[in-house]
C-alpha cells in the first residue's frame, strides 16, 4: 500500500512537531522515593551485653529528575465535568513527555511532580500518543494535599 507521505515529507513534519515540544515545553522535577543509604556498619553490639545502643547508620538520599514537558491546563465552568456518565475533575493537569521521562516517572515509586513550585501526584498511567513517527506520553495529574 502506497503512503501519502514520502519518508522526507514525513521527517519534515515530525520535526516541525518537535519544534513546537520544544518552543513551549517546561522543566518538571519527578521525585522518586529516596534510597536508603547504609553508611556506617558498626558489628560491636553483637558481641556482648551493656553495649550502648547502635546509632542510626543509614541516611535516605533524594533521588529526582528535571525533564522537559508540555503542560496543559483544562478548566471547566462547572465544578465537574460529566462525559458519558464519567467525572472529571474541574481542574486538572495533563503533561505531555518523551520516553526518557516517561521511562524515570514509570520505574518505581513516583512519589510526586513538581511544576512550577506546585507539586502534584500522577491520577492515571500513561497514555501513548502517536504522531506520524514520533511518540509522546501523556499523563493526568491531580493536586496533591
């Protein structure tokens, strides 16, 4: 079956689509939940009774990631927004990310995403979105409280 696009037409395109991802996208900071750290491994209380008690040997160190995405805002005058016997809430956030983020936001725990100092956690999983050759994801985000 013949395409209605050659290969050049179709680079041209997907490149103009990526020229707008990259003319209006915004840093995110993903926050994964932090790794536990053992630091100093201290063996004497096992040796014997009256030993002081072990200190605390371990930190949690911050584990998070800036990637690039598109934010999009969806108001609704009402307080809910019904389609087909669903509820949407009046506000919500879709972001729109590249595998790299979308490969870090689904490989553990995400505990939150911080946009513009406000943080939000992720209402849904993914959704791919194609375009020609080029393939976003996108997420809901709900304020966290």
């Amino acid at each position: 079956m013949a395409n209605l696009l050659s290969d050049n037409e179709i680079g041209n395109i997907t490149g103009a689509f990526g020229d707008v991802f990259d003319t209006f996208k915004k840093d995110i900071i993903v926050y994964k939940e932090p790794k536990k750290v053992v630091s100093d491994l201290d063996l004497g209380f096992l040796y014997g009774y009256g030993v002081p008690s072990q200190n605390t040997n371990y930190v949690y160190t911050p584990v998070s990631g800036v990637y690039p995405a598109l934010v999009s805002r969806k108001r609704s005058t009402k307080s809910d927004v019904n389609i087909e016997n669903i509820n949407y809430p009046q506000n919500r956030i879709m972001i729109k990310v590249e595998n790299p983020a979308r490969d870090f936001i689904n490989n553990g725990k995400t505990e939150r995403i911080s946009i513009d100092d406000k943080s939000y956690n992720i209402a849904d999983g993914d959704i791919q979105v194609n375009f020609l050759s080029k393939i976003y994801y996108v997420y809901e985000l709900k304020d966290s409280k």
